[in-house]
C-alpha cells in the first residue's frame, strides 16, 4: 500500500473541506472496499479522512419517511427496528450481501460508493477503462460470465456489486449529499448511479468533495408485499449472478402499485420499469408476473458467456414477484425451507 | 489399548484457538526486513530490462533483487538431486537465475524494505520490460502438440493401450463419454510465508510453512550450497496444506534476500501468489469408456486424460482409480500431457483419485442407468477383492460392507431409478452415490522417545501437522505403548533437527511414524525391565523378560499385580535422569517420500514389522452417498445431506478421523459445485483472483454429514493397523452429487463444477 496521509474528521464541514483541497483525497467510511483496492494499487488515494465518528450514524422519522445516516454501519440499518417493520426489503436486501463481519464494518454511504467486482478491475496488469480510461476492456471479449447484460457500453460491461442499492432503487430512495459552504443538495436514487458510456471510470454522480450524509426512503405500503431474491453460486457470501428486489401493494388480488429492480445485471441498479408498467392495475398472477418479466428481458443484451442470465433474470423477477405476493418472509432460507 | 481410539480433542487445539500457536509468518526476529516478490506480467518471454531507479528511492528500501544480481544458486540436477533428497521442487525452476519467463506470476524480481508496506509499495514502483513470445495458455488448442509421458512417479504411465478397443466394441452395453474438471488451487487457510535467519555464512534457520521439514531443509541446503544439518527447518504449526506446502520459489527466494541484506527477513505470499506461485490442481478431460454384458458385468473400462503440466514431471494421474476399482478383464489407461504457459501443477488433496473419480464413477451411474440396474447393486455386481493390476489380494476388504452399510445409513431404498420424480416446491430431489479410493502407503520414519525419572515423556519425530491432528494421535499411540496419560506426553514435531519422517502427503503419516513411535516404546520398556531385572531392590529382580508386561507407568509381573515397579522408582535407583529410545519404521518400498539421511539407526534391529508386505495391495474404499435440492428455475444446487462410510483400517482418534472426512467430503462439494480458477486465453491470468471469486463452500452450503467407519485394524500395513485418512474423504463426492443432480433432473452434468449456468 503507498504511503497516504490519514485525519479524523472532527465535524462535517472540516472533513469536505480536507477532501475538497485535495483531488486524491477520499472519504474513509468502514474501509472493506477501498482499503483492499489501496493494497492491490488499483487505487492510490494521498489522504483518507475517517468520517465514521461523523453524526451521521442514526435513523431518523420524518414527515414522509426516514433518513438513513451516511456512516450508519449496514448491519445497524438491516436490523433496525423501524427498517425491519416499514421496509423488510431494505433489511433482506442488506442481509443478503457480504458476510457479518463486513456488514458490521460497512457503511450506507460506503456500499453506494462500492466499486464494481470486475476482476480486471482489480488486475492492474489487465485493461480496464475503469480504472485505467483508455486502456480497453478486458471482459468485453474475455471472461464475462458475471458481467452486464443490460447497459453496458463496448468501454465497460462490469456490474455494480450491492445489493443494497437494488432494493434502495426499488424503493424510490433519495441521497442527501453536503459540500463546501454547506451547501446541500438531494439526487434521486435513479439518478445516483450512471451507466458506463465512454466515461466508465465515473461510477456516480457524485461530485468530489460532496459527502452523503443521509438516505431518505419515502413512506410506502409495500412492507406486506415485498422480496429480495439473490441467485448466487453458493448460499451466502457472493456475489450476485441476479438478484431482484420486488415490492407491491395490493387491492385484494389487484396490483395498486408495484416496485422491481435487478441487481448483477447493469453498471447501477436496474429499475425493471418495462415490468412495472405492465403490471399495475393488473391481477397479480404468475402468468401476468411472466408477461412483464418477458418485456423486460427483451431488450437484454448478453454477453459471449453470460447468456444463462436472461433466463434467470426472468425467472427470478417472477419468483421474487410471486414470493413478494405471498409475504414469503425473511431469511436466505425462507424460499428453500418453504419450498418455494 | 486405552487411549487409541478414543475420540480426544486436540492436545494442540487450545493454542491454536487462543492464538499461541506459532505459525511461520509469526517467527518476527529481531532486526528483521521483509521481503515482497514482483511477479511476471507476461505469460512467456524473456525480460530484458528490470529498471529500480524509483523503487530504490522509496523510503526504507534496502535492496532490489533480480537475476542481474542475485546470488547464484546450485544449477539443477536430478540425478543429483535425487542423491540429495532434494528431487522434490514444486517446480523446477530456480528463483532469479535467468531472465526467462515461463508463465504469468513468475517470481522474477524481490524487493526487501524495512517493513512489508515499504517492500509493496517499491515492487510497485519496478518498471521491467520484456520481449514477448506466444504463450500457450488454453489446454484445448494445445492437445495437438501433447505428448505421451512413459512414467508417472516410477510406474507405467501407459497401460494397455489400444487393448479396449475391441472388447469395448463388443460388449452388449456401452458408455463412452468425456468428462472435464477445472484448475482448482489448494488455499489453505494458512498463505504459505518463511522467515530466513542467517545464523553464519554456512548455517541457515528457515521458519517455513511446509508439509515436510525434511525436504525442505534438504533442497534448500542443495541450492544454497550448504549441509543439510546445517539448514534448520522449523513448522511447528501448519494451517493446512492439502500438497500446496512442498518447496516452491518463495522459500529460497527469502534466503536469497536475507543473505543478501545480512538480516532474517520475512516474506509472506498473498492470496493472489497462492493462485500462480505455489501450485493447483491441472485441468482434465477425461474419456471413458466402459463396455458391460446383459448380465451387468464388466467387460472392459478404458480411461483416457489429457492434461497439460509445466515445469514438472508430474501430472495430474486421474486414470489411478481405474486401475483399481471393479472386476473387468482388461482396462486402459493413458495420458496426453501438453505443456501450458501456466504456474506449476502439483498434488492437490486425492490427485488422480479428485477428478478421476468423478469420470468413472459418473460412468459407473451412466452404466447403471443403461443396464437398468441399481447402481449401489451395479459396483456390488462388479467388486473385486484383488488389485486387478497386480494381482494382489487387497489388505482389507471391506468396500462391499461400505456400500450395503451406506445404503442402509442413508436410506437409498426410498430412491426412485427414473430421474424426476421426487420433488418439493420448486426443487427437484435426487439422490446419488459413488465409490471412494485411494492408496495406503508407508514410508520410512524414526520416532525417538525420551523419560525423565520425573515421568514425562517427549516424543520427537520430524513430521508435520497441517491441521490432521498428528500431535493428538501421537501422544495417544506413545500413551497406551508405555502406560502413562496422555497429558504427561510432550509431542515434538515440525523441525528438521528431529529423526526423519516423511513429508505430510499421501495420506503417509499415521502409518509411517506410528509403528516407529510404539516400536521406540518397546525399547525403552526393554531398557527400564533390564535395569529392574539387574536390581536387587527391585520387586523384578532375576526375572525373565517375558513375564514382565506394564501398566500405569509401571513394569509389572504379569499375573502377579503386586511384583511391579514404577519406571521412576527403577530410573532413581539407577540414578538414570533420563532414559530414550528411537525406532525406524520401515517404508513399504524405497525411502517414500522421507529423506532418508536423518533417520535414526535402531540400538536393535526391530523385529520384521510386517513380512507379508509385499504380498498384499494397499488402499483405502468407501461409499460416498448425496442427496441434493436442485432449483428447477435457477439451477443452483444444495447439497441437504450426506453419508461416507470409510474403511481406512483402525481409526486411532475418532474424532480427528471423522474430521478428516468430514473437511474430505467438504472439499469435495466445493470441487463438485463452485472450485475452478478461470484463466484468461489471451494473457494466461488467472482470472479468479481472490476467494471472492474463488468459490468454496460456505457453512450453510454443508450439509449434516453421517461419517460411518468400518474401523477393521488392517493387520497388514502395520503393527498400528492404520491406513491414511487425509485424502479418501473427497473422492467420489463430485460423482455422488452429479449423479444426484441427474436422479433429480434428469440432466446429466459431465462438466464441473456444476455451477447454476450450466443447468439453467
């Protein structure tokens, strides 16, 4: 790991400032994505400012809501009482990622900043625009079993690893950011996240110096109705091939409003807003839960060894809408052991 | 016999939790510098400059070392080697000789710094430049160019060839399919790391993470120029191995540094090192053929692998099961082996027997389909109780037990033949099972055994335990050989100053060191009841030998209870403070896999430890049973529970055995399900870097698994009656589970592992 200089943020304003002055500087959150990219060189930032002693680690009501601290540690936030009763998505989506002791490390903020799995990301002999814009794409025409299959450009078809972040866009949630003077400012969920284009090594929209102090999710009435489903090669600690949060509420058997997104399939969290569209308004049945499911996957394009994920990005939208319908609850297990 | 047996928990176990048990990488010495290793970004060429202009300004930098300036090591000779005991390299190549690229992560240049983050970063900081020549990096386009290798470790490598064909083609019923595993790397827990002290210009102390002190000590002293008493290997405690922990690179590569910067120095390799540097287990793909008349009876099984290898003799042998299992009349095996810009393949746990079984025993259950037949009742109609090669009887014969108790513990009577039919929401349910082997073997070992007139004991041998528990089963053998409890038995292994023992591999230990440590118990018994017999004070004197037996740290007159005498009272009297006794098990054959220099010459001749040896065939065999959950949407595969019954000859603990086969069965499931190391075709990189992308199992992919042992003492193989039991526990598992997933689905996997894409 390169030298770099390190600071305990003492209060908001002097940690955006430090990072402000200093374009190589990076907030330091729990440390379990950066630190491992510092130790393979794929990042070498000059300072790191430890924000975790920052106020922001508390979950608040709101008016129409509630706000999730930036520094809150992930397993704070999954097992959270009113997370747990108002938004079991949030908590099953959480739960679902990393082991215990990451989730114990990890902060809200971090996960949203979490850089992509890709492995020639993290090779520094490898191309990756990513990390190193210019020098091509290793997976585009390498070993792409785990890559995109919707989104990406011919720069980069890495995913985004959370799994966080998949239920945080099915539930409309917006990112509180603070920079310099304390100036404010609010990014809607969707428009968090950027997809690569020709400017892959931008992972967001966030903008250097600007620090995430909250996440808001507005009240909805999906907690009856919700699922996340993970499909990953071993039944815990990987990462996803597909996962789907869905979240619904319900008029007796009619859909009133409906949320899908898709994880492990594009450069940000993927809004499935083809299947919603199809299903409002309509009955929740497994063959309409097929038709939108279908829509969606339409406009995929895979990849040379990823095309096993179209078919599992339908079945797992279907399973998790018919899970979401039948309250199926919580738990890796719950599906298996209910047998569904 | 009291102690063996007993289910104990390791002596050594409460070190290691409370973290006091002392691993290579924590040998810190004082003055130390540390050591990072830069690795070839090239698959094959030559460099042709190596510029450490920046590296060397980095702060705490002490030296940059390549083969430009590195100290020049003994060249390779095998013959001489061989003479040496120093025949064993991981690969044979020597650290920074030559500026020649082989394959990708090579070792090719060491920074040493004041601490390990300055040595990194400098690394970082080397600019090398190569010419670069086309690699050969994907084994399929290579076959073309394999060769047929006539040897594999001093047996025929090729056998019958050409002689299935027409008994194949014959037979009534014939299968005849190819099966492929992947690079798999070992990963034990435990990265492998040496700390080198240079105690003088000829004598060097190694703190090396390894599966043999013994070979260690004897290779590096050869390459370093140096006596092999004079090199000093030291591995107390091993965090797994499973045949990655021989002698690679790293390990002179460290001494090289330290001589060259005058201080010990510490060099520990990364995950991403594990993964080019120190071995994995070559990819295969297997053709089998299997030809069986009406009446279900093999007529003939042919096995052919094509792998590839570099650097090395050895090869990935997975036809060795085929020589074995089942009665058939003729059988081929054969290799191609080409030859791939890749990091050295070496053993990896059961290597033939990992990916072999999963060929043939796949085959087996294709068999049984296509006959119709039971495939439990299929191995059972096809057993033979000799070593078809040879001719042998095997020493115990017990597999037809293993199948019938398995099936009972297991409950296959409730499978149904037809695939598909067993389901439970969205999962299919299948059922599966698969014969397990692998060899017994023996090699030579000395065991010294050492009392004080205090009553404690210490047993010194120079073997290794990597986490099997050799410590524990020790202690107990020498416990029940002289009559003492086990906490008054100090066991003391893991450095090379110790009488010889083999390397830990090839499931050898138990049977080799054993029958020398209760050997070495007979002489000091012997000792102790001379001395007794001589003394007038003694309740033994003028007594025969042979009436005297023992028993709670006493010689007693057998029979008369009362005529006994302590072995502290008989040492006073003789003003013995401490009385020892060292013993050679003999090997089976040749030295095994022991340096044969550091054995200890017996004080007597033991008698013959087994004469009937080289009448009988040794191995171990068990019956491997699954069952599995597949989801019929996404293809994800759960193992829910699992039945291994294993005879492996007498179990000396039961509780470090059954863990044995419980890690074995494990292991397994990761080979079958998630184990594979991907490489990129166009640079040769392993594209599965970390064990994010390196699957193995989690806790809740294991299942609960019924570990069963027949538990019959072979009497042949030794005095001790004990086979290895380190490498039986993961053969047949990846058949069982894809002969699952077929029972379940009806899709029949020949590809590992079996991860969801392949069966969506």
């Amino acid at each position: 790991m390169r030298p770099f200089k390190y600071s305990n943020a003492a209060d908001p304003a002097a940690a955006i400032t430090a990072i402000s002055v200093n374009a190589d500087a990076k907030f330091l959150g729990g440390g379990t994505n950066l630190l491992d990219l510092m130790k393979e060189d794929v990042m070498h930032p000059s300072e790191l400012v430890n924000i975790t002693r920052l106020k922001y680690a508390d979950i608040e009501k709101t008016s129409n809501g509630i706000l999730i601290g930036g520094t809150a540690t992930n397993a704070f936030t999954a097992n959270h009482e009113r997370v747990r009763k108002q938004y079991p998505l949030l908590t099953m989506a959480i739960l679902a990622g990393a082991s215990a002791q990451i989730r114990n490390m990890a902060t809200n903020a971090g996960n949203l900043n979490q850089r992509t799995r890709c492995s020639y990301f993290y090779d520094v002999n490898m191309p990756c625009n990513k990390r190193t814009p210019g020098s091509g794409c290793g997976a585009l025409k390498g070993l792409n079993r785990n890559h995109a299959i919707f989104g990406w450009s011919e720069k980069c078809v890495a995913v985004y690893p959370s799994d966080m972040a998949v239920a945080l866009a099915a539930l409309d949630a917006v990112v509180h950011v603070e920079a310099g003077n304390q100036e404010k400012r609010t990014i809607a969920f969707a428009d968090f996240h950027r997809l690569p284009g020709s400017t892959p090594q931008i992972d967001n929209n966030l903008k250097h110096g600007e620090l995430i102090t909250s996440i808001e999710l507005p009240e909805n009435d999906f907690a009856a109705h919700s699922y996340y489903l993970k499909v990953r090669e071993r039944s815990s600690y990987a990462f996803a091939l597909v996962s789907v949060a869905a979240a619904m509420s319900l008029d007796g058997s009619r859909i009133r409003d409906i949320r899908i997104a898709l994880g492990g399939v594009a450069h940000k969290p993927w809004r499935a807003t083809a299947a919603e569209k199809l299903l409002v308004g309509k009955e929740a049945t497994m063959a309409n839960f097929k038709v939108a499911a279908a829509a969606e996957l339409k406009n995929a394009r895979p990849l040379e060894h990823n095309k096993y994920k179209v078919k599992m990005a339908g079945d797992a939208i279907v399973r998790a809408l018919s899970n979401a319908m039948n309250g199926v609850g919580y738990g890796m297990n719950a599906g298996l052991e209910a047998g569904v | 016999m009291s102690e063996t047996g007993k289910p104990i928990s390791r002596i050594d176990g409460r070190l290691k939790v409370t973290g006091k048990a002392t691993y290579a990488a924590e040998f810190n010495q004082p003055n130390m510098a540390y050591a990072f290793p830069v690795r070839a970004t090239i698959a094959k060429g030559l460099i042709v400059s190596i510029d450490d202009a920046a590296a060397k300004k980095e702060p705490g930098v002490l030296s940059v070392i390549s083969y430009k300036n590195a100290f020049r090591l003994k060249p390779m000779d095998m013959q001489a080697q061989m003479k040496a005991g120093a025949a064993f390299l991981g690969e044979n190549l020597l650290p920074l000789q030559e500026n020649k690229v082989h394959y990708l992560g090579q070792f090719i240049a060491v920074v040493v710094a004041e601490t390990y983050e300055q040595a990194r970063t400098a690394a970082y900081k080397l600019k090398i430049r190569y010419t670069e020549e086309k690699a050969a990096t994907d084994l399929k386009s290579e076959l073309p160019k394999a060769k047929k290798p006539k040897m594999f470790m001093g047996e025929e490598a090729q056998v019958n060839e050409g002689k299935t064909a027409a008994p194949l083609a014959a037979s009534a019923h014939q299968v005849n399919h190819s099966y492929s595993t992947p690079v798999e790397h070992h990963h034990p827990m435990e990265p492998h790391a040496t700390v080198a002290v240079w105690d003088s210009t000829d004598k060097l102390t190694l703190y090396d993470a390894t599966q043999g002190v013994g070979m260690t000590s004897a290779i590096a002293a050869y390459f370093l120029g140096l006596q092999s008493e004079n090199v000093r290997v030291v591995a107390p405690y091993v965090g797994g191995g499973f045949g990655s922990k021989g002698l690679w690179l790293h390990t002179l590569l460290v001494a090289i540094a330290a001589k060259a910067v005058g201080r010990p120095v510490k060099l520990a390799l990364t995950r991403q090192m594990m993964q080019t540097n120190v071995g994995h287990r070559a990819a295969t793909i297997q053709h089998v053929a299997l030809g069986a008349d009406t009446a279900g009876k093999l007529g003939a099984v042919r096995h052919h692998t094509d792998t590839y290898n570099n650097l090395t003799t050895f090869f990935e042998p997975s036809g060795k099961q085929s020589l074995v299992l089942y009665q058939a009349p003729v059988r081929e095996v054969t290799y191609n082996v080409t030859t791939l810009n890749r990091g050295t393949p070496t053993f990896m746990r059961a290597p033939g027997e990992t990916p072999g079984t999963f060929a043939l025993e796949s085959a087996m259950d294709e068999m049984a389909y296509e006959l119709k037949m039971d495939p439990v009742e299929f191995r059972i109609a096809n057993h033979t109780a000799k070593d078809p090669m040879k001719g042998h009887d095997f020493s115990s014969d017990s597999l037809v037990d293993c199948y019938r108790i398995g099936a009972e513990r297991f409950g296959w009577s409730a499978r149904s033949m037809e695939p598909g039919q067993q389901r439970k929401g969205k999962y299919l349910i299948g059922y599966g099972m698969a014969t397990a082997t692998y060899p017994g073997g023996r090699s030579a070992a000395s065991v010294k055994v050492t009392m004080t007139a205090n009553g404690e004991v210490t047993v010194r041998t120079a073997s290794i335990d990597i986490g099997t528990g050799t410590y524990t089963v020790l202690a107990q053998t020498v416990a029940d050989a002289l009559g003492v409890p086990v906490d008054r038995i100090d066991v003391k292994i893991g450095d090379s100053s110790l009488p010889a023992a083999p390397l830990a591999g090839g499931s050898q230990t138990t049977a080799s060191i054993h029958p020398a440590a209760m050997e070495a118990c007979v002489l000091l018994r012997k000792e102790l009841a001379a001395l007794a017999i001589a003394d007038p004070s003694s309740k033994l004197n003028g007594r025969r030998l042979d009436e005297i037996s023992y028993a709670d740290g006493k010689l007693v007159i057998t029979g008369e209870e009362k005529k006994s005498d302590a072995y502290a009272d008989i040492m006073k009297r003789a003003k013995r403070t401490e009385m020892e006794a060292c013993a050679t098990t003999q090997p089976v054959s040749g030295p095994g896999m022991t340096v044969p220099s550091a054995l200890c010459t017996p004080r007597e001749t033991p008698p013959e430890q087994n004469s009937d040896i080289k009448q009988y065939a040794f191995h171990s065999f068990g019956a491997q049973f699954a069952e599995v959950w597949v989801d019929q949407d996404f293809g994800t595969i759960r193992v829910k529970r699992f039945t291994s019954v294993q005879d492996v000859g007498r179990i000396m603990n039961e509780k470090t055995a059954r863990s044995q086969i419980i890690g074995g069965v494990i292991f397994g499931i990761g080979a079958a399900l998630m184990e594979a190391t991907e490489y990129d075709k166009r640079w040769g990189n392993p594209v599965t870097r970390t064990l994010a992308d390196y699957h193995v199992p989690v806790n809740l992919d294991v299942p609960p698994i019924d570990v069963h042992f027949i538990g019959k003492p072979d009497p042949h193989i030794s005095p001790i009656g004990a086979r290895g039991i380190g490498e039986i526990g993961i053969t047949g598992v990846s058949a069982a589970i894809a002969n699952a997933v077929f029972n379940a689905t009806g899709k029949r996997l020949r590809d590992l592992p079996l991860t969801p894409d392949k069966l969506v």
